[in-house]
C-alpha cells in the first residue's frame, strides 16, 4: 500500500493544486511511482480520459506532473455548477445527475464508499498519492460528511501539510486560525505548514516564522516565492483571466458567465507574439484579430447574456467586417442558427442562434464523452489548415446539423464529422483544438496573413515538452525552497 500525504490549504487558490503538482514531480524525479487524489473537485474545467470518463482538470495536470496516465481514480467525484445554487455531479467518470446544492449535502454520505474504493485502488499501484484538499478544513459549517478536508485524511491515514497565502497578506492569521478551529484529532494530522507566494526577502519573514511555529507547537516546512512556472490553473479564480500582453497578434476570448476549459488556450498565450485577452463587454472587446467562444457549462444562458449584453452584436458587426471567429464546443453551438432543448437539458425552449454558421444544435441528455482525433477538410479563407491531423476530446450535451450542404470541419478516426466552416467563422467540438503545433500554426498562419505579418515571426512550438520543463521548474522551485528532508520524514511516519 502507498504512503500518502496530503496538501489542504488555509482558503480556495491558497497554492494546493500547484503545491500537489509539484511534489507529484518531485517524487517522481525520485523513483517513485506517484498518483495525485482529490476526493471532490468543483470545477467547469474538466478532461476526458482515455477510457471516455470525465474527470477535474487539476488532477490531470499532477498525473501529467507525476508521469503517469490520468484517471478517474484520481478524482472520484466532480461538481460541474451549472447554477449558483446546484451542480452536476458526475461520480467515477459518469453524470448521475443534477443536484441543488441542500439535496447534495442530503445525499453526499451516500459517495463515501467510491471515494474510498478509488483511494484504495491507487493506493494498491503506487508507492506515493499526493491527496489535495478543498476550500479550507475549517469551514466550520461544512464538517459534517466531510471526506474532502480532515475528512480524507483520516480516511487516508495521511499527514497534512496546511499551505497559506501570503500575497493576499495575513498569511500568519491563515495558518494559525485555520489550526485553532479544527479538533484535536484533526490538528493531530497537521505536521507542518507551508508559505506560498511569497514576494521578496525571506530573512525579513524569518521573525515571523518563528513566532508562528511557537504558536502552532509545528514547523513551517518552507516558503515557496511566487513561482512563475506556466501550469494550467484549476478554476476561475486563475489570474489568465485578468491578464494579457502586448503582442503582434491579439485574440480576445469572450469571459462567458459559465465559462469552461479555458484551459484550452493556455498554449496560445505561452506562444510568443501572441496575446490572449479575456473579455466580458464590448467595451473589452476592442478590434481584436480573432475572436474566441469558449465552451461553457449553459450554452443559452450564456448566449443570452451575450445578447443583452451587446457582445453578440458587437461581435457580429466585427466578423462582417473582416474579424475571424472560432467557437469551441458550447461557443460553436453558439454561432448556428438554432439551439433547441426539448429534453430540458438546460430548461427547455428554443433559442436563436447567432446565424453565424450554417448549423442547428438540439441538446440531448446524454453527454458525448470522447478522445478523438481527426484530418482537417478546410478551404477558402480557411485553407492553410487543410489536411492537418487534430486530437483533442468532447465533452457536451447535443447533436449539432449542419445545412445547405455545409461542409464538415474534420472528419474523425471513429467514423463521425466534427465542426463546420463558413468563410471566416469555424466552429469545433473539441477541447485541446489548438494544442497541436500544426493546428495552431495554420490558424495563426490565416491571422499574420490578414495582417501582413510573416508567419516566421510567431514561434510555434512542441506543447507537450513545452509542458515537461514547466513541470520540471515547479519541482526546482519545490526543491529549493521547502525542506524535502522534513517532506520525505513526514511522509514516513505518517500520522
């Protein structure tokens, strides 16, 4: 059985999953084999495994971390919000529905077993799981049926290390109010904490240090600095949101409400001479030189807010005036001329589209859940992409038609078509659309020609080893400022 340890964290996007990732790494780099585990995860950025179950994206990036192949086991549940007050809860890969937030709590106990099977059997597989937590251990309120937070660990038997925020300032009230609100048993599991974010000298901090491992009868295992290593983020807290940089090529990706896999344009900002900006009104929008729909969890609630927010007519007045536009999944749903829902998928009805492809999308209950790969049929204002191989996966609800002799974007290695092009719009189901590097240099190839750039003048690069360095320059950072020694004695001794 392995020997597990567990990162829990003082807030949400207090560092954990990054923390996670790179002790994934760390321990990988040394001999061990390594799985990540987060018992439930809340996030509308989710990945399709090889055996078609979905699974929270985080988890994906520690198996990548780790070297190892993502499963489901890694992450038993996912909660996919699909209001500000339910979600879809998805257990071991499948959709068993959509639950209010009071009838989840009700029902939730009823999870326990999955989770401990799933724990169980990558324990049985590996030498090491990395658990992460959720939130914080001392939402008071939430105790209760807890097996994301003290609740794992002690399902786990795992050691606890508590990881604090120090750029959001208080990290010293983080750490020790977090501690003081939990139970004596559950401080029992808590063997050290870590500072993350940190800006600055540290010898400054060091008084500090002192101070609070008198407070807390525990060591600080170290204090990570503000990392900049480029490893997708979990959810929409991520600052990619909120940034962007001067660039020759400017893709602005519309900030739907319910936005989801962002993650998807991670390798489009890490291309140099390429900017991505995440906009939500039309002011934001600009004249940008190609425009994004992203997927998204309420393709018509999403539409309709961009209807009455102005962005859907901004946008349309822009691709008429020469701006390309590609959708995503629920963003090329977006841009047919009909949305139906008559399964009640996401509350019935009938919606206009966008009328910007030739397509018509009816919703059914059951999600497509697929790893796909495929060869590109373009022309036209399109052309440079054709015969291109695309990879990538489906995650949605709903068979989208197209019309009047339409043409297909790709056809698929399973037998199927996927998309559609129509002059300078094209519309995709596949996440991971531009994370091959002949993908991405055709389209940007359309872009620097619109512009009178030389397409030389972006790099293209391979993603995946790409990937592989910022993974190993997590681990530098992991190495060189936390006390590995502490980690690895934590860990053997358990709680």
């Amino acid at each position: 059985m392995a020997k597990a340890i567990m990162i829990q964290g003082t807030m949400s996007n207090a560092g954990k999953s990054l923390v996670a990732a790179g002790l994934c790494r760390v321990f990988a780099q040394d001999g061990y084999k390594v799985a990540p585990f987060k018992s439930q995860n809340m996030a509308l950025n989710s990945f399709i495994t090889k055996d078609g179950l979905e699974m929270g994206r985080a988890q994906v990036v520690q198996a990548e971390a780790a070297g190892v192949e993502p499963s489901v086991l890694m992450n038993p549940i996912l909660l996919k919000p699909v209001t500000n007050m339910g979600s879809q809860v998805i257990v071991m890969g499948e959709v068993i529905g959509n639950y209010h937030a009071q009838e989840y709590y009700k029902m939730k106990h009823t999870l326990r077993p999955a989770i401990q099977e799933a724990f169980d059997r990558l324990s049985a597989e590996n030498d090491i799981i990395v658990i992460e937590g959720a939130g914080s251990p001392a939402e008071i309120n939430l105790k209760a049926d807890d097996f994301v937070n003290m609740g794992m660990a002690k399902m786990a038997k795992a050691p606890v290390l508590l990881v604090g925020d120090i750029d959001r300032g208080g990290v010293f009230a983080q750490l020790y109010g977090t501690i003081e609100l939990l139970t004596e048993e559950e401080k029992n599991y808590v063997k050290a904490t870590v500072i993350n974010k940190f800006r600055g000298d540290v010898e400054i901090l060091k008084p500090g240090l002192k101070q609070l491992e008198d407070l807390t009868h525990r060591p600080v295992a170290g204090v990570l600095p503000y990392l900049k290593v480029d490893i997708d983020d979990e959810d929409s807290l991520s600052e990619r949101l909120v940034r962007s940089k001067a660039a020759k090529i400017d893709i602005a990706v519309v900030r739907l409400p319910r936005l989801s896999n962002f993650t998807d344009f991670t390798v489009l900002e890490a291309t140099d001479g390429v900017g991505v900006r995440y906009v939500g009104s039309e002011r934001e929008l600009g004249k940008p030189d190609l425009i994004i729909l992203p997927g998204t969890k309420n393709t018509i609630s999403d539409l309709l807010w961009l209807r009455q927010n102005g962005l859907e007519a901004a946008i349309k007045h822009l691709n008429a005036d020469g701006t390309p536009v590609i959708g995503i999944c629920g963003g090329y749903q977006m841009l047919g001329k009909q949305i139906t829902d008559v399964s009640g998928v996401e509350g019935g009805g009938s919606v206009a589209g966008m009328g910007l492809l030739p397509t018509k999308t009816e919703f059914a209950e059951e999600k497509h859940r697929t790893r796909v790969g495929g060869r590109v049929s373009a022309e036209g204002f399109w052309a440079p992409m054709n015969g291109i191989e695309l990879e990538g996966y489906e995650i949605h609800m709903g068979e989208t038609a197209l019309e009047g002799g339409a043409k297909p974007l790709a056809a698929l290695d399973n037998g199927h078509m996927d998309g559609c092009s129509s002059g300078n719009v094209l519309g995709s189901y596949l996440h991971g659309f531009f994370d091959s590097a002949a993908c991405r240099k055709a389209v940007l190839e359309v872009l620097c020609r619109m512009k009178g750039i030389d397409p030389a003048e972006l790099s293209v690069f391979d993603y995946a080893a790409y990937k592989e360095k910022q993974y190993d320059l997590l681990a530098d950072g992991v190495r060189n400022n936390l006390d590995m020694k502490m980690i690895y004695r934590i860990l053997e001794e358990g709680v």
